[in-house]
C-alpha cells in the first residue's frame, strides 16, 4: 500500500480478531457466538473493555446495540459512525460481522496513537443480531434501530426453547436504556469480508459497494396426505414433498434465467411426518429471491407464486404461499462510496465496485444516514461456515481503506 504515512497497525489488527475468535471458538476453526447467548455476553464485554480501555465512552441502547464514542474537535458536528455484527451463525466463521467490528477498533486505535482529533466526534458500533440464526429474524438491531421493526414486535420474537429476545436481553444485561431510535449522523462506513467469490476471482483487494441487492421473500406450505409408502399407488398418492421438490427445482429455473446476476434459493426445507415409510403430507420450506434490479424482483414475486400455484394443482397438493417482505435495492450514498473509490486508489489497491449480495446491517442505516460498504475477499467466497477465511493483509488493508474513508468524512469542511 502507498499514499499515506498514516498507518494502521495490522499485527493489532490481527492480534484482535483471533482474540475475539476464541469466544465461542469451535473445534473446526470457526465460532459460534449466537446473539444475546452467554457466549454473546462475553464477546460484548471484552469489546466493551477494549473500547473503555482507549477512553471511550459505551452507551447501549433498548435492543442492545452499543455505540462507543470518541469526541471530536467540534461538539456541534454530527457522528460519523462505523461499525458491523459479533454476533454469528451456528457454524459461523471468524469474520463475518467481526471484521467490521474489530477494523473500527483498530481505526479508533490507530488514530490514539497518532494523536488525531478529528474535527466531528466518530462512534464504534456494535449491532444486534445480525444473523438472525437465533430469533428469526436478520437484521434485528439495525432495523429496530431504523424504525424498520416496532421494538415490542421484536421484544416478543421467541427462539425455539421460548425464550424471547426481550428476556434474552435482560439475561445477558444488554437491555441498555438508551433509545433504540436513529439519531443524527453523518455517515456510516461498514467493512466485511465479500461472503462471495468476485474479488478474490478477479484479484482485487477492495470491493466499492455501490448498494444492495433487492430481495423477496416467502414462506411456504405443501399440504398433501400421510400415507404407507408400501400400499399406496401413484394414482392415490397426495406427495407434498414431490411438489415442494418441483417448486424448489422452478425456484432454481427462475434464478438461472436471469444470468449471473439471478439469485434463489431454499435454505429450510421441514418435512412431515419425516418418516421413510411414509409418503409426507405436510413440507414447509423458505423461499428467496434476489437481484440488483428491483424491477426483476417485482417480475419474480408476480410469475413465481403463479407458477408455483400451477405446480401444485398438478399435484393435488394445495400451496400456501405467505410473501415476509419484498425490499428494494439500497443504493449508498455517493458521496460516502467516492471517499472508498478515493481511498482505495490512494493506497493503490486494486478495486472494483460491486453490488451486495448479501443483506447487512448497512443496508437499514442507510435509510436514514448517507451510508458505505467495503468488500474485502474471502477465499474461495465461503462464509457462514467454519472454514471461512482470509488473509492478515486483506484484513489490514480493508481497514486501512476503512480509516482514510472515516478520517476524510469526520474532517471534511462543511
């Protein structure tokens, strides 16, 4: 990297993340830190002591979200904000979420130890429940904190042993007493590792994310009839796992008409009574929908429940299809998304601009706050899994880009 005698320091950088990696550490090298877990607790409280050891200031709102403050010159200017997710899937890996965390504390670090004090005060932020792999529910601090969610819908969600996030929170004691409300900023700037291929493909080091993807998604239920799988002939037979299967095999047609940008999938497929000798009379299962065009979003949610609907008519299964949200794509802020361009060619880093795929807690602060992603790559594009990995210089230099796009934003004449 060049362009900058303001460094910094990737060993720390490093050092931090396997640190944070040994919370919830699992024996094939990932972490398991399910939010509002014990696990959980201890993730947020050794981020907290990092954070108040450098002198900042930690406020936790009503859903559990953690701002840790650093003043700037002028009291009067608004927060820039950066920040990401502890939290992680059941078989989560070491980075999703915490590089973004993790990187904001090197940048709050690094700019101690130069001694900088920016001109607007910049805030760390911890959000709650990203992954949503516990509740139900992705993007649960974020979107309590952007009005997206009303708190009490989000108090009363339940894991599966009934517990509700309400109670959950109060367990670990990170139901703060601040407003789980968006207050005035300036911008926010997110790192995390791609969870996709693209960069890593392609030889770049800095992903410029110009936005989101725009989604849909359904829930699905296939009615059919139990019956002995040994006396019961074809003509008699009500199979809703062989509709579920036609309707999951039109998911992916409908994906794969619409080129490399298409995207579909089920990821929960639940069949009743799941036993071998038993024809299933009952499968639920998820079904999204993804594409940078919200237009082709809008041409999916209208032809798939059609077709799907056709399917089981066939089958003589009946479908219920309950459509959980349809979101447009979220472009960021252009201004913030220059200062990652301007940053990474300081630097000299190869880069490329890119859209997410995934859905992070940056896509609902954007609604209310000029907002910035950057892409680091991960090998072979593997993420929500163990094995996801990358390299100690992707990492610093993610956050390297990460500290020249907040120092410019926070300094910036107005």
């Amino acid at each position: 990297m060049s362009g900058t005698n303001q460094r910094i320091d990737g060993k720390r950088l490093w050092n931090s993340l396997m640190a944070m990696a040994e919370i919830g550490a699992t024996p094939k090298g990932g972490v398991k830190r399910l939010t509002l877990t014990e696990v959980d607790r201890a993730g947020r409280d050794r981020f907290r002591g990092w954070c108040e050891a450098l002198g900042l200031a930690v406020r936790v709102d009503a859903i559990g979200n953690m701002f840790a403050r650093r003043e700037g010159r002028d009291p009067g200017r608004l927060p820039v904000l950066l920040g990401s997710h502890l939290d992680s899937q059941p078989s989560g890996g070491k980075f999703d979420g915490a590089l973004g965390v993790i990187a904001g504390l090197e940048v709050m670090r690094s700019m101690a130890d130069l001694g900088i004090v920016t001109e607007a005060p910049v805030e760390l932020v911890n959000w709650t429940d990203e992954e949503g792999s516990r509740f139900g529910h992705s993007l649960m601090g974020s979107g309590a904190w952007a009005g997206v969610y009303p708190l009490e819908k989000v108090y009363a969600l339940q894991d599966v042993d009934g517990v509700t996030v309400d109670q959950a929170l109060t367990a670990i004691g990170y139901k703060g007493g601040h407003p789980a409300a968006p207050f005035p900023a300036d911008a926010y700037f997110e790192l995390h590792i791609e969870q996709g291929p693209i960069l890593e493909k392609e030889g770049k080091a800095i992903g410029i994310v110009t936005g989101a993807q725009a989604q849909v998604w359904y829930d699905a239920v296939v009615t059919g009839q139990d019956a002995h799988a040994g006396t019961t002939p074809p003509a008699a037979r009500r199979d809703a796992l062989v509709c579920a299967a036609r309707i999951i095999d039109l998911v992916d047609r409908m994906m794969r008409a619409r080129g490399e940008d298409g995207r579909g999938t089920v990821g929960q497929l639940h069949v009743l009574p799941n036993s071998r000798n038993v024809v299933p009379g009952e499968v639920r299962f998820s079904v999204e929908f993804r594409h940078p065009d919200f237009a082709e979003i809008e041409r999916l949610a209208a032809q798939f429940p059609r077709e799907a609907g056709f399917l089981a008519r066939d089958c003589g299964t009946p479908l219920q299809l309950t459509e959980l949200f349809r979101l447009p794509a979220q472009p960021f802020d252009a201004g913030c998304v220059e200062l990652v361009r301007q940053a990474a060619a300081r630097l000299g880093l190869p880069a490329r601009e890119i859209v997410s795929g995934a859905g992070h807690d940056a896509v609902y602060v954007a609604r209310s706050v000029p907002t910035a992603m950057i892409f680091t790559p991960c090998k072979d594009g593997l993420s929500h899994n163990e094995a996801e990995s990358i390299e100690p210089e992707e990492a610093e230099a993610g956050c390297q880009v990460l500290f020249e796009a907040v120092l410019a934003r926070a300094n910036r004449a107005l």
